[in-house]
C-alpha cells in the first residue's frame, strides 16, 4: 500500500504536514491537493503548524505530467483544483494558529504561494524559489499578486513574476520572503512553531486576524480575479503548447524533474 501524500505527525502541540511526493519533487497533483487541504482543515485546532516537504524538495508547483484536471482535462474540472489552491491560502491565512513553512530545495509557482502564505517562513542554504506562470502561459492562482508586492514592493514583484527568476536565499531573506535562514529549516521551523504553540492562543489568534485583514482586505475579491485570469490563461494555444513542450522536454537537461 502506497503512503498517502500528505503525512502528518504530531509533536506536543504542534501539527506537522509533509508533501509526500518526493520523487516528483513534492510536485502538486489533484491527489496532494486534496490530502494537503483535509490535513489543514485537521489541523486548525493545533497550538502551531508546520508545512514542509519531503526528499530534497519543498513543493515544485504543478505537476504538468500529470495536470489538475486529469479524468477530463475541462475548463470546469481545473476550476475544482483552482478553488483547492485557494483553499490551501485560506486555510493558512484563516488558521487561528501560526504557520510555519520549512522551504529546502525547490519551492516553485504553486509551491512558492504555499510557502510564502505562513506566518513564518524559514529558508534553507539550498532553497530555490520562482514563479514560473507567466512564462510558461499560466497565471497564479493562491493570491499571490495580492500579497508579493506588500512583501517585496511594487516593483520587485513584477520582476520576480514577470520573469520567473529564481530567487537565492540571500536575497529571499532581504527582499523580505524569508523569515530567517537555517541550516536545517525543517528542524528549525518545528523548534520555531513549538515555542509558538506555548503562547496565550485567543491572542495569537487575535492578533494573526488583525494582520491579515490590514494587509489583504479584500481577499476574496482578488482570490476570483486570479481563477478567471488563470481559466483566461489557460483557453490559450501557447499555453496548450507550452505544457506540451515541457513534458516532452529532454531528459538530459539539468533539473528535468523541476515543473512550475
């Protein structure tokens, strides 16, 4: 029987979450979707959560081998795996406990917005983090245009999602993406959420609420504009072409696993 793809441990107070997906980099497919949702609706009773993945990646976006509408490849079935990545936000975003993400190796697109939607987000020496979309003839779906200009600025994060650059730690950490890099993020990231959990929760609770709603009011409103954009996107020949082209791609390539 095959491990699930989403593993999920409980240390003290603290609720652990573990992409599972190591050969495909952590990679989402509608199967990681689901599981990773239900592990965070599980998990909003915790004193802290920590959001990692397994192998020698965070979570490398999309699984274009596989796609988010795999049974019928619609427009409508791709709005389901849509509301699933908001979902993934809003259960972060909402959770009246503090997150924590622990970003080692690849955080791509998709992964990118998962890690970047904690409270806390702990980096490691070899983390690597773009978002690829726009390049490709995708768009972000997790709010992420929303909350990367107030992180980095205006300026910086149409660069960063205009043209896909990968992000060094260095940098993440000036630019304001990471929280702190560690050697070990993910024995970090659970020594962080474990002191986290001992404080007074109805005003952690509190305060998270208060910061959120200052910083992205009109969630929803910009959560509906990035699935209608996306869904525009996606009606697109070059996008079609363009996912074409990377599951053709030539093994021999450095990093043939890596997906947006």
């Amino acid at each position: 029987m095959s491990e699930p793809s989403v593993l999920v441990e409980h240390v003290g107070d603290v609720a652990v979450l573990t992409l599972n997906r190591p050969q495909a980099l952590n990679a989402l497919n509608t199967e990681l979707l689901d599981d990773l949702v239900g592990a965070l609706r599980s998990a909003q009773s915790a004193g802290a959560i920590v959001v990692q993945g397994a192998g020698r990646a965070f979570c490398a976006g999309e699984d274009l081998k596989e796609t988010l509408a795999p049974r019928t490849g619609t427009a409508e079935e791709l709005r389901v795996a849509f509301r699933q990545l908001q979902d993934l936000t809003r259960l972060m975003v909402g959770a009246p406990c503090p997150v924590v993400s622990a970003v080692h190796g690849y955080a791509v697109g998709g992964g990118a917005e998962i890690a970047l939607t904690a409270d806390f987000v702990i980096g490691g020496p070899g983390a690597r983090l773009k978002f690829p979309e726009a390049v490709i003839g995708h768009a972000p779906t997790g709010g992420i245009t929303a909350r990367l200009p107030l992180m980095v600025g205006l300026l910086r994060a149409k660069q960063l999602l205009l043209t896909g650059r990968w992000v060094e730690p260095a940098d993440g950490l000036n630019w304001g993406l990471y929280t702190e890099l560690d050697d070990d993020p993910r024995s970090r990231a659970l020594e962080l959420a474990t002191e986290l959990a001992a404080y007074p929760r109805r005003s952690q609770s509190a305060v998270k609420r208060a910061i959120e709603l200052a910083l992205v009011p009109q969630q929803e409103t910009y959560l509906q504009m990035e699935v209608e954009l996306a869904s525009y996107c996606f009606e697109s020949a070059e996008t079609a072409e363009s996912f074409v082209a990377f599951r053709n791609r030539d093994r021999l390539r450095s990093d043939p696993s890596i997906t947006p």
